[in-house]
C-alpha cells in the first residue's frame, strides 16, 4: 500500500507556507494539487512557489504542461501516484498540498484507465458545440452514455464534450469506463483540512489579489491573452485570470475588474470549504497542525 499524507483547503488559508515550512524540515517533496499550477507561464495568479521557494523545498507537479495544452485530473493523479511510489521506494512520505479537490478524489478514489483521445476527435466536437449549442450536444451524449448525460447539466459543456469524445474515439460510454474496476494499490492519505475565520479570509482575499496586481499579475495575463489558448481552455476560465481578460478586452475598467475578481475568488474559496466539508474526511486544523511527527505552527495574519 502507497502511503502519502495531504494538506488541503480553501484558496488563501495559508497551507502553502505550512507545506513549504514541513517540506523544509523534513526534506520531503510537496506534491502540488492545484489545477492551474500545472501550466507553465501562470505563476503570480496562481500564487505558484517562487523561484527560491522550490529551490528549497522540493516541489512535484509545477510547470507539467506548455500552453495551450490541457493537463487533465487523470494526467494529474497518475503522476501523482507515480511521485507516491518513488518517494516512497526511498523511504519518504510526501505531503499533496493544494485546493483542487477533485484533483485529490481522483487519486484516492481510483483512475478509470481511459485511452488518450485523439486532437482531431476534440475538434471536432468542439466545432459542433460552437455550431450546434450545448443543449444538443447534451442530447446527444443522452443517446449514447444516459448515465454520464443525467449527472450534467446542459451548460457543462467541457464535461459533455470529454464524454462524447471517449465514446466516439472507443465506442465505450464514459460511464463504463469509469465502472471498470481499479487494480492500482491502495493509496493511505492522512488528510488534514486548514480553515481560517471566515472574516480574515475574506480580507486576506483581497489583500492578496491586490498584491498579485502589483507583482505584475496583468503582464502574466497579457501572455495567455495572446497565447494560442482558445476561450475554453481551462486557463482562461480560471478564477482572478478571467476578470482580468475582461479589463484587457476593454469590456470593464480596471477597478471594475478588481473588484469582480475579488469577489469571484471569495465565492471560490467558499465552494472549495463546501466541497472539502461534504467530500472528504479530513481532520480539520485551526493555527497549529501537527503532519507526521512535525508540529508546524500557522500564524494567521492580522489586518
């Protein structure tokens, strides 16, 4: 049985800082699970470890993919796996840090073994969702895959689309494909669940966002505004990036901009504490956590 240990919660609760000062100390690596963090080029808006950060602490799952590739949740859970079990060949528990949930579910909960689907196949059905609209692509996945089309709404169209594309490069609905059973070992995970007061959260948010703005956030937004990137990619969706797309396509003003963003990281970081309390069975941590024989202490800010 694989053996790693995670540290998850909302956006801006401080478990970065807490990962790097256990990393540091202990000498294992940080396996990051953050879903924007994979790609390369994004760095202030995803408050990526810095330069110094990673030289000191070994960080796993960084800079995995140039844009304007995808990096999927099962490209992400088995690297993940495959990090698990070269750490711990070397006698180390390495400690998965980050906000993506889904990231981590996937890893604990199984990896359905999906075959790549091909570029032209996703062009393809994306062409058709430009032309045809969400709602007859969701009529046609109900054709052929009922059970995935009656878990998502029309509007998904990400998710219609990936559904589609498995079934018309495999001729096997999604669904079976996730019904097949996982051989992989087990993975054993501690996971421990960092919260911070609601109030300070909402103020550290946008405190932070104001300093992402300052570091230069907006030159990085400028680079994925020009990249080869299409509106659908993952990027371009995320929170913070999206409002500030909108200022450069000259839709809103600057503050205008600022302002949404905040608000839209407030409202993320409040779905991710939803997602976190009703999906997993996490013990929760408050200003001292203890990960493995380590006690890190977590000093929250004061405004």
């Amino acid at each position: 049985m694989l053996k790693a240990m995670a540290l998850v919660g909302a956006t801006g609760t401080g478990k970065s800082a807490l990962a790097q000062s256990w990393a540091e100390q202990t000498g294992n690596c940080i396996i990051t699970c953050d879903s924007m963090q994979v790609y390369k080029g994004l760095n202030i808006g995803t408050a990526k470890a810095t330069q110094a950060e990673q030289t000191r602490a070994r960080h796993v799952l960084l800079d995995c993919v140039d844009l304007p590739h995808v990096y999927s949740t099962a490209d992400w859970a088995r690297a993940a796996r495959d990090c698990i079990a070269s750490e711990n060949i070397a006698g180390r528990t390495p400690l998965i840090c980050g906000g993506t949930g889904f990231y981590l579910r996937t890893l604990l909960s199984g990896i359905a073994d999906i075959p790549s689907v091909d570029a032209a196949i996703r062009k393809h059905f994306n062409e058709r969702l430009e032309t045809e609209g969400h709602a007859a692509m969701h009529a046609i996945l109900q054709k052929v895959d009922a059970t995935t089309a009656a878990r998502l709404a029309k509007g998904d169209g990400q998710r219609v689309l990936r559904a589609l594309t498995v079934f018309e490069a495999t001729g096997i609905a999604l669904s079976v494909w996730q019904q097949k059973e996982n051989l992989l070992p087990p993975i054993h995970c501690t996971l421990l669940w960092l919260q911070k007061p609601r109030i300070q959260l909402r103020d550290d948010l946008a405190v932070r966002f104001h300093q992402m703005m300052d570091m230069g956030w907006l030159d990085e937004v400028s680079m994925l505004k020009n990249s080869a990137c299409d509106g659908k990619h993952p990027s371009k969706r995320a929170v913070g990036y999206r409002q500030c797309l909108d200022y450069l396509a000259g839709t809103c003003d600057k503050a205008t901009a600022i302002a949404d963003g905040i608000t839209a990281t407030r409202r993320y970081a409040k779905r991710q504490e939803t997602w976190f309390r009703h999906q997993l069975d996490a013990d929760i941590i408050g200003d001292t956590a203890v990960i493995g024989d380590y006690l890190l202490s977590h000093t929250i800010p004061k405004h």
